[in-house]
C-alpha cells in the first residue's frame, strides 16, 4: 500500500495533517530523527517510541555500502534489520554524494554522479535507477527521487541546466521503481531562481509522486535564502500530498517551515549536538560541558524526557568531562524530545488557530537565556 | 544501618546466602557490573535492573578525580547522583592507584602512596584515611579498606612488609570511618605466600569488619595462584560475613570462586568486551566483527536478554564494523545478562546440591564451539 496524506486543518499556511504507512499513521507537521546507519545513535527504537518519534529517516548513501542493501534485504527490510516497527523514509544518497564525496571530487554526467566512497576512496556511481533498487530492497516506506543538490550560490545557468537534469534523473528513477508497498517523494530543486523553482515544482508535480519535497543546496545557504525557496516552491504544490523539507531540525527553522505549510523534516542536529554536550531548552541552547553546571543539580529543562525526569545537568556535566557515552545517550533522548515536543506544540497550535502565536511565545522564550 | 549477612545454605564450600543492605536484599553468590565513574558504561540504571544486576561497583580513586566527592555529596550522594537506587559498593582506589599511576611510578610510604593523576600527571597523595574519607563521602552501602596490591611476582619479604602495612592501613582506615550508614570489608592480603595469606586472614578477621575480600595482586597472576590465595585464606574467613573476590569476572573463574565459598565478585570485564565487539555465549566467546556473521539473521545466544530478544548477529555485526556505539550498549546488556545468568544458574545449582554438576555442564559447553 502507498502512503496516504489526509489535510486534517489549517492554520494560515500551516498545516495538520495525517500521513497514513504501512507501518504506522503519525499526525503533520512532524520532526524524524535520522538513523544513518540503520539506528538512530546510541537510541533503541523503544526509546524512540517514548519520545513521541513516529518515524525516522535513514540514509540510503551510508546503507549502500555498509553493510549492503543486500544484507538488508537478506534481513528482511530495513525495519525487521534494525527492529524498527513504525515508518522509516529513505533519502537517495544523493546529499551524501555531494557532501561526503572524498575529496569532495566528482564528476556529474547524464548519467549519475561518479564519486570516491569516503570510506576507503573507492570509485563508485549513483544514478537514479541504482538508488532507487537500493531504496527498493532496504523497503523503507517512503523512497525519495535521486537529484543534485545545486552548490551556492550557483549561476541561473547552472541551476538552470541541473534542476531539469533533475526532472529527468526524477522521471528515470519512478520508471525503475519496483516496490508496491513503498511510496516515492518527488524533490522541487531550482536554487535560489523563483522561477526554476516554479518550473521544477510544476514539472515535478505533473509526474504524479506521492509527495513532495523541497530540495536544499549542497552547502547550507543562509537560512533566509532557505526560507525564499519554500515560499517559492510550496505554492505548486498539491494540497492533498504531504510536503518534506530535508535537513532541517533548528528550532526556527521548523516554525519557518511549518508556517509556510511544511508537514516533514530531518534533521542529525539533535543527535550530534548531544554527543558535543549541547543541549536544546526551553531558553535556547546550552552546552553543559560549561563549568557553571558543576554543582547544578536541577534538570536540564522543564521538560518530560527520561533525562529531564531523571538526572541532574551536574551529573551530565560530569558524563560529558568524564567522556562516558551514557552522556550523549541521555541528551540524544533529551534533543530528540525537544524537537517532537515542538512539534506536538505547534500542531495544537495549529488546530487551535494559535500558531502565529505559539511561534512568537516560543522564541521570545528561546532567543532570551535567563 | 550495616549491611547483615544470611548464609541460607552450602554444596561443598559454595555457599548460597543473601546480603540485605539499605539500598535493598540481594542473594548471592552475586556478580556486580562495574560503574567506574558513576555509570556502568553505556547503561541506565533501569537497564541495569532489567538483566537482574542487583548491585554495582563504582570507582574511588576515578570519583575522586572527577567530579570530586564533595560534588557527590552535595548531590545526595552516588545514589542520588547517579540515579541508581539499588546497593553500591565503592572501591579504596589501591588498586588503581597501582594500575593507572602515570609512568607506573609510585612512592609507597607508611602514610599511603604517592603517584601522579592518570589524567594530567598531578602529584597525588591517597591515605587509608582519605579513601574511607572519600568513600563516606560518596555514601555507598559497602567501602573497602585501603590495601596495597603486592606486585607479582614478589620476594617473601616484599609480601610480608607489604602485608604487615596494609593491616596497619586496614586499622587506621577503620578508626577513621564515620558513616553509620555504610558497611565497611577488610581486605586480606599476603601475596602468593600460604603463611602470609593465613596471618593476613587471622588479623583482618580479629578487626571485625563487615564483610572480607580477597585482594589480588597488581598484575593479575595465574589463574592457579589466583585459586591458590583464595583456598589460603577462605578457611579463615568467618561463615557469617560475606566474602568477595575482587575483579573477577571470567566464567570459568567465577565457577572456581563459588566453588570456593566466595559470594561476591566484579569485573569491567562484560562491558569491556562489548565495546570491542566480543560476546560471552553458552558455547565460548565470540568476535562480532568476524566475517561470519555477516549474513548470520540468527541471535547471539539462547538468552532472554534484551538484545537476544530483538536484535541478530548480522545486525550486531553491521553496528560494530559501523562504528556505531549502540553496538557496544546491546553487547554490554547481553555479556552483563550472561554472567548475572550464570549466578542464578549456580545459586539453583547450590540449591539443589548440585554446583559440580552445574559446573561441569557449564564448562563442557563452554569449551567446546560447535
């Protein structure tokens, strides 16, 4: 079965929603946790559950070459692998090939993208057909289309000649999909240009996925070049098909996205900020490695988590100078949680006419440490 | 309160009893998993609890140095400060200070022993009055005395100085204990010398501690020397007060120790191997990383553990050649699971009257991959 989206309400742009898998439904706008490597790290999926994470991303690029896709599917898929029973989307690879590539060198044809592995610099080639058998076999419960990140900035030429190479890499890749019970995201690309922007959103709309999602460049352009590329694309897109965009996990760019009616985003941010101490709250971001914790034996934050509940920011503090792993662990839980957390908030919110609201409540908060 | 000690019942020397402390009632004999800095590596308290480790071993020389006693204090002490509510015995730090000292180096003086901070080379100075005075501090349910681990091999005379001293350490550390809610055990010492581990027995004994170990050598001796001290001085040893052997954690030593009569015993070892991908199993030890199993959907072991339950080898297998830390955190549930397992396997046996058996079977299997 494929994915079904259901619009539940809007909120201005904002929206609540359903996304419906063969795996589990969860309400939009929704945060997932990456799992790169087939886990979510240092995290089970019980410990995800318990934190609200209704479903996670994992990365097709890292899976291809460790420990295979055949292994995966020898498994069984990628959840009964991993023993993940709810939704878990796959990205093509294709962000992986432009930023991990060894040496950053490679060579973009027609074709695909010939690259080193960043691994041990073996020659390899993405195309669109191969990320997508591999999506195939990991039997993730939504594939994306394999497409170029454009760098920035990039020349309206450039964008230009890679946004339709995109829309044909698109068109190549549904041809080959195989898998009846996973679902295929189209990506919107275009670079910062309104109107390739516009051209790659109606061109990819008209080949009929079964969502969306707004692609970023190769680097991490500023945030509010990110912002014009939603507010460009968003507008061509389907009401009744969920919308996605990828790598994003910053507080403000959430609420950015959700207003402007983004239902999905992947983000490693909470992860890796865990492993370096750095801990989302309520009064913006904290690094508990700073000797003012110490002796602060009060929670890390007003929160629900199992750490909040649990432990104190001076025993945190201690797992962190100490370089015990328990401490990335117990913050991963905590940085995950905020995020799904902010998530429940804006979607009450949402159903509640009070998004604007919340947004403004929630960063006069933020951007104010005590 | 002290802890009490209640010797239910014996099978040759292998005694099944049950250790009630302030923190709760364990039976033993009993393996205790190592929490050097606060944390048994990787693992929450809860998931303590869940393989059935009824009490940990935290480290006092590395609380010591980081975060400092007096931030456990301030905390509540370890329980509180670590979020574990169950029995915690805590270490004198001698035998890390023999093992970790910078370059080795170290100047023994009647007043303790002089070394250098394994992590930035700070001259240090730890007395038998400041480890029962961190220990305090610390608030465990059991401390150990301050003994000198005499080097292996050492002459006769090293032996008996060394012996002689670690009793005059034994009593002043004694004289110096000020917390009426902890229990304290005398360490026998005596190197490999029949006489010496007799007298050191005798005279640690006549102090009236609240439990004896067996305190080994600085280096780890032979496994038939290591059998050797135990048989010198357990005869001496009171059947009323528990007896613990420390850092110990093989299998097959562990069998040899209940054997013995010993009741408690701990190790780094299940955690340590988990984090570099070896795994006890009913049929010897195995390395995840091995090529085998690879394609290997089967579990680790015929367990009930967590990550025999949910999760294959070849999962395992791909976590660790990953480097992905949850590798080592489901490891180190299974191998923590194995050994606290083959407790409860040799206290059924003891009950039953039928550790020999049990101990043959064990090691038959043990011994012999199939």
């Amino acid at each position: 079965m494929k994915i079904k989206y259901e619009l539940t309400k809007k909120d201005g742009r904002a929206r609540l929603g359903k996304l419906i898998t063969n795996h589990g439904t969860f309400t939009t706008p929704m945060f997932m946790p990456v799992g790169t490597l087939a886990n979510v790290k240092m995290l089970t999926p019980e410990e995800l559950k318990e934190v609200g994470s209704a479903v996670v991303l994992s990365n097709t690029y890292h899976l291809w070459l460790r420990p295979g896709e055949d292994i995966v599917k020898k498994a069984g898929g990628l959840h009964k692998f991993m023993n993940y029973d709810g939704p878990i989307l796959t990205d093509s690879g294709g962000f992986q090939v432009f930023s991990l590539a060894k040496n950053k060198e490679k060579d973009i044809t027609e074709e695909g993208v010939h690259f080193k592995s960043h691994i041990d610099g073996k020659p390899l080639l993405l195309t669109p057909e191969l990320s997508i058998e591999i999506q195939n076999k990991l039997d993730s419960d939504i594939a994306m289309s394999f497409d170029e990140c454009i760098p920035y900035p990039a020349t309206y030429e450039y964008a230009k000649n890679s946004t339709e190479r995109t829309l044909r890499w698109a068109k190549r890749g549904k041809d080959a999909f195989k898998n009846e019970n996973q679902s295929l995201f189209g990506i919107v690309q275009g670079g910062e240009f309104e109107d390739l922007r516009k051209y790659s959103a109606q061109e990819t709309v008209k080949m009929d996925f079964d969502g969306y999602s707004i692609g970023g460049t190769s680097v991490g352009e500023d945030k509010d070049t990110m912002y014009k590329m939603v507010d460009y694309a968003i507008k061509y897109l389907p009401e009744d098909k969920p919308r996605y965009l990828m790598g994003v996990g910053e507080p403000s760019d959430l609420l950015e996205g959700v207003e402007r009616g983004i239902d999905m985003f992947d983000c490693v941010l909470p992860t890796r900020l865990a492993r370096h101490a750095n801990a989302f709250t309520k009064h913006g971001k904290i690094n508990l490695k700073n000797a003012c914790y110490k002796e602060d034996f009060t929670p890390l934050d007003d929160c629900d988590c199992y750490t909040c509940k649990n432990y104190t920011k001076a025993y945190l503090r201690h797992l962190f100078v100490a370089k015990e792993g328990l401490g990335g662990r117990l913050l991963s839980i905590h940085n995950i949680r905020f995020l799904i957390k902010m998530m429940e908030d804006m979607r009450n919110a949402i159903s509640e006419d009070k998004f604007l609201e919340y947004k403004k409540e929630f960063l006069d908060k933020y951007n104010n440490q005590p």
